[in-house]
C-alpha cells in the first residue's frame, strides 16, 4: 500500500496478533476505480498523524471486495443494519474474532456537513475499547443477529407471482426519463431483462416501451460514452445526463446482451450500433493479450472525477471546426457548461427529432455526427486516460463472455465471434482449475479461490459459447461449473446455494446472498446455469434444486421484486416452460446455417439451442436431418413440434412457441 498504514491482508496473521495484542481489527474494504475509496486514502491513510493512530490502536486489515466479495458481503449487512446504508469505502471495526461492532462508509479526515472526522471516529472506537470492551462485544454478539439465515418456508412459483412482481416494477417506472425510481440512477437491466420475457409472454406492449424507453434514455445521456463506446456506472440525476465516470466490465457485459435481446424485438438500427459500439470498446480497451477481460475504468484522471470524458466548450468548439455550432447543439454542450461549466456529451434530443428542427435529412446529420465523433477522440486520445484495474475476475469474465457469444450469434459477426473464443480459451485454461473456479487472474497467477458467482458466471458464458459454436467441448466445461456449484455450495438441508463453498476458510458467518445487486446473485446465476442445463439433459435432480431454490425464494421475489430481477427471468422460464430448439445436420451446411440464423432472429425468452450428435445431451436423442437436408425441432421440455427445414415454417414455430 502506498501509505503509511500498516496494512494487513485479510488473513490469519491479522486475526492471531489482533488477539495476541487484544486490539480490535480496522477493517477497510474498497475497490480500484472507486472514486472515494481515492479520497479516503489520501485524506486520511496518507496523513502520518492519522496512520499512526491506525497502527498504534487497531491491527488494520485491507480488503479488495473485487477480489473478496464473501468478506465484502458479509461486514455491508453490518454496515446496513448500524446506518441503514452501504457503500464505499466500508470501514469496519471488528473484535480480534471477526465480529463487527461499528463501521459505516466514508469518513473525512475533519468534521464536515453532518458526518464525523475519522480522526474522531478512530479516537472514540479505541477509547470506547479500552473503557468498554465488554459493552462492545456484546454489541457485537447482538450485531450477529443479522446474519440469521431466511426461512425457506416454500411459496408457489406461479403465473399470479409474475403478475404481481411484474405490476410492482412497473409501478416504479419513469415515465419521463425512463428507468425506476429517482436519481440516482443505475442501469436496471436485469429488471428491464424480465420485462421483455413478460412482453414476449403476454404481448403487453407497456412492458416492451418500458424497456426501450429505458434504454434510450440512457444511450442518450451522458451514461453513455458519446464518443468511445460503453456505459458508465450509474447516474447522479435522474434523466442519465451526469455520470459517475468510472466503467465497470459487469455492467457493459448485461447491458450488450440486453442490447441484442432489444434489437432482435425492434431491429431499431441504433440498437445494434450502441451495442456494436459496447463490444468494440470492450475488444479495445478492457481485453487483455491472453483474451480475458479486465474489470474497469477509474472515474479519476489527473486527479479530477471526469476529466478524461468532459469538455471545456472553447476546446469542444476548435475541434468540431466548421461543425461546431451544429454538434454542440447536437450533444447539449453550451458556453456555461452542463456539468461544473464544462459540458458531458449527451444527446438530449432524438436524432429525428434534432434533423428535422435543424432542415437536414437523417443521413447529412449521421455524416456529420461521424465526422464530430472521429475528430473529438482524436483529441481526447491526446489525454491523461483513467487507469485500468488490470484484475480478471471469474465472474465478471463469465457474464462478459455470455454477453460477447449471445452478440456474435445475435448479429451474426465473425469478430465478435473471435473475442467470444479467445475470452473462453483463456478462461478455461487459466481461471479453472481441477473442475473448480479461481476468483482473480492476475500478474500471471490466480491463487484466490472462486466463489459462486464466478463458477455459474463461467459455466453460463460457457454455455453461451456451445450455443454459438455447437462446440460440445464448451458444454463440458458448462457442465463441470454446474457440478461445482452443486457440490460445493449447494446445501440440501437448507435447499439452498451458499456464497462461499463448503471447504473455503471459516468466517464470522457463511454468506449466502439472495438479492441482486450490481451484479446478478450468485445464487440466481446457478439456478439460471442449472435450469438450462437440465433442459438440455433431463436431468431430474438437476431440476429439482432449481424448483426448490425458486420455491424457497418465491415470498421475497414477490415482496421485493426489484432486487430479483435476474432470478425472476429464471422464475419465468419455470413457470413457462423452456423453448429448446434443436438444429440437426451438418453445422458448416449452409441449410445449417440458414436455420441458425432464423433463430438468431427472434427473440425467444430463455431460449436452449442444441445440436450434434453428443449421447450425454437428452435432447438430441432421436433427432436427425431430413431426407439429407438440415432440420430444426422447436421444443417445449421434451415434447417438440414435427421437425422442418423451412425457414419460413421455422419462423412461425418459434412465434407460437413463445405466444402459447
């Protein structure tokens, strides 16, 4: 650590001298491209007063939370339950077993607007254990309480639970700006992903303008790098126009795979190039050489929030040239500025809109806005950029791999083919070891070891790649990450998936997270992996953990929906019944291929795709070409309709499947 604390990693070293000293441990989990996680270290790890303190009263313990989500997870709930809020940077004061008894987020180095200096909070927790520690520990046993695990009193998993939780997230919508709720403003695309299942379910068509109004909404605002390609991590206001700046690899993965589930619905042509745009930055500036991926952009260059993507109007104006009067207006940039008097790039008015207020045909404005995008990079690339964490974590790499393979069989790419197979070459190699997920890649190694997250993230973007390729090695390698999270963090006494695997290192309580948070749960990913992967086997047991992890979540889904977005796709799936389409015939036919790319074309929700001659898949059993020409079998669980090779007869069996 570049500062004067003596910082412990989270290990047993910590804990025996935190108990041979009897010194309470300072726990301080943040992560790379947190903005005030910065803040706080410079403030106040930074100051030699300040650190002294730390390292004469506390055994100071830092956490990654990329690298150690069971650890993060596990001290936010006491963070939570103390404040009623979360963030980072948490810090947490802990008794030498690991039992938290104080914390909250960021602390500034002096009293200011309400919050007190950590100066002071540092003063009075070491105070409080000295004078106090009984009072203290005790304080701690209570705060234990909060780790009691949720009864699994089971609850129906039916057609009124998706009306009710579909109605509820509805009633969140904004209609103006779009997404839920007020600012600030995350991109909801699990929940945006549930509502275009329960579009193409029940053809209610203000779940299908929610979604697309969502998604404008941000592709427009300033969420979105105008100029470069991705999404940013949420927005402070409510209409997406103000970022903050830094870019998480999870939130492009859901929001590119969304985009290609949006376009195969609408074929909007903005759609398409938005996401295009998402995975061209992803392949540009977050791929590493070996092919995975890497985890995010800080918000920071230079020292300041933002600098890297916003714009001084006087060096807006001499870059655009002759355009500038035209583009300012386009992307919302003015003298004074929208942000801080300088100007984030947006687009607060369609481009329909925008052309024919100004007299100009939509193809003079795209020539324009093209000409406007290539001459703004060039001069941001002349910038300070904002350092990349360079980490490739399991988990996020599986969800961006799922995204990439969905993309490249949406769109048919070949280049976003290649980034989907050299991401899973490398995955498989360096982050899977003896059937078992490492969490991080790093520096050439992966000594941590997986969570659930990063075992059912894998195997769905596995799957993802069989389903692109119909390469039956990548359902091994599928099937292998869901073996995994049955036989680790799969507990048949609580029915139910744990956070951490059944042989990890002991700690305070064995999390086990139901809600979704930036990223899907872990426990709604295994379900997800596990549901498709007894579609394809008929594996019975298989299926019957997912009705009962389903069964055990049913109440909270229904009471909470909008933190199950993810799990209630796969609820829906259950409830619905899985479409599993079966191509047979030779996959490099163009017959073949032709079927293939009529699938590609519409939006099924949860859709299966098999095909090949592999024993192991149940679902191939019995189905072969016809009269020597490729066939397709559109399937409901096991029970399909009489195979064709007619696209077109293809075309109307997948619209019934999905309206029945």
């Amino acid at each position: 650590m570049d500062n004067p604390v003596d910082w412990y990693p989270w290990d047993d070293e910590a804990f025996a001298r935190a108990r041979a000293e009897q010194k309470p441990v300072l726990l301080s989990v943040g992560y790379a491209a947190c903005h005030w996680c910065h803040v706080m270290a410079h403030e106040s790890f930074e100051d030699a007063t300040i650190a002294a303190v730390m390292n004469e009263q506390f055994i100071n313990v830092k956490v990654d939370r990329e690298e150690r989500p069971d650890v993060d997870a596990i001290y936010m709930r006491a963070v939570q339950a103390l404040t009623q809020r979360g963030g980072w940077p948490m810090t947490v004061f802990l008794t030498p077993d690991g039992a938290p008894f104080f914390g909250g987020t960021y602390f500034p180095p002096e009293d200011r607007h309400g919050m007190p200096s950590f100066r002071r909070v540092l003063a009075s927790v070491a105070h409080a254990w000295q004078t106090r520690r009984d009072d203290l520990v005790r304080t701690a046993g209570q705060l234990l309480q909060v780790y009691d695990e949720p009864g699994n009193d089971d609850a129906p998993v039916d057609p009124p639970l998706l009306a009710r939780a579909t109605q509820r997230v509805m009633a969140q919508y904004d209609r103006v700006h779009g997404g839920f709720g007020d600012a600030p403003k995350f991109p909801p695309t699990m929940l945006l992903d549930f509502l275009l299942r329960r579009w193409a379910r029940t053809g209610d068509r203000a779940l299908l303008t929610t979604v697309a109004r969502t998604w404008e909404g941000m592709v427009r605002g300033g969420i979105y790098d105008q100029l470069g390609g991705g999404f940013h991590r949420y927005a402070v206001d409510s209409q997406w126009l103000e970022p903050h700046f830094e870019k998480m690899l999870y939130d492009n993965a859901l929001l590119v795979r969304l985009g290609a589930h949006l376009w195969q619905v609408t074929r909007d042509p903005s759609v398409r190039e938005v996401t295009e745009a998402t995975l061209a930055w992803v392949e540009r500036e977050m791929t590493a050489p070996e092919g995975g991926f890497y985890a995010s952009l800080d918000a920071d260059s230079e020292g300041e929030e933002g600098k890297f993507y916003v714009w001084p109007y006087p060096e807006l104006r001499d870059a655009l040239g002759d355009d500038a009067a035209l583009l300012g207006e386009y992307w919302g940039a003015s003298a004074d500025g929208n942000f801080e008097g300088q100007n984030i790039l947006w687009c607060p008015r369609r481009d329909a809109e925008f052309a024919a207020a100004r007299g100009l045909d939509a193809h003079t404005l795209h020539a324009a806005v093209a000409r406007g995008r290539e001459a703004l990079v060039a001069v941001r690339d002349r910038r300070v950029r904002p350092a990349r964490d360079e980490k490739i974590i399991a988990g996020w790499n599986g969800l961006m791999l799922r995204g990439v393979a969905e993309c490249a069989r949406v769109f048919g790419e070949p280049r976003w083919r290649r980034l989907a197979e050299r991401a899973g070459e490398f995955l498989a190699t360096s982050l899977v070891r003896d059937g078992r997920a490492r969490r991080i890649f790093a520096d050439g190694a992966s000594p941590v070891p997986g969570v659930l997250e990063d075992h059912a993230a894998l195997g769905l973007g596995f799957l993802a790649l069989y389903e692109m390729s119909f390469d039956a090695r990548w359902l091994d390698h599928a099937r292998s990450m869901a073996t995994a999270c049955e036989r680790h963090f799969w507990d048949e006494r609580a029915r139910a998936f744990y956070d951490t695997a059944a042989d990890a290192p002991p700690l305070v309580t064995r999390p086990r997270e139901a809600f979704d948070n930036a990223v899907p749960s872990g426990a709604s990913l295994a379900t997800d992996l596990l549901q498709r992967l007894a579609a394809l086997d008929g594996d019975e047991a298989r299926a019957g953990r997912v009705r009962a992890a389903l069964a055990a979540s049913a109440e909270m889904m229904d009471r909470a929906p909008m933190a199950f977005g993810h799990l209630l796709g796969v609820a829906d799936n259950e409830v619905e019944g899985a479409i599993s389409v079966v191509l047979a015939g030779t996959t490099t036919a163009p017959d073949f291929q032709q079927l293939a790319q009529t699938v590609a074309a519409r939006y099924v929700p949860g859709l299966v795709l098999a095909a090949g001659a592999e024993p192991a898949i149940a679902l191939l059993h019995d189905k072969t070409p016809r009269d020597g020409a490729a066939a397709a079998y559109v399937c409901r669980g096991f029970t399909c309709d009489a195979p064709t090779t007619d696209p077109d007869e293809l075309e109307r069996q997948l619209a019934a499947s999905v309206a029945r």
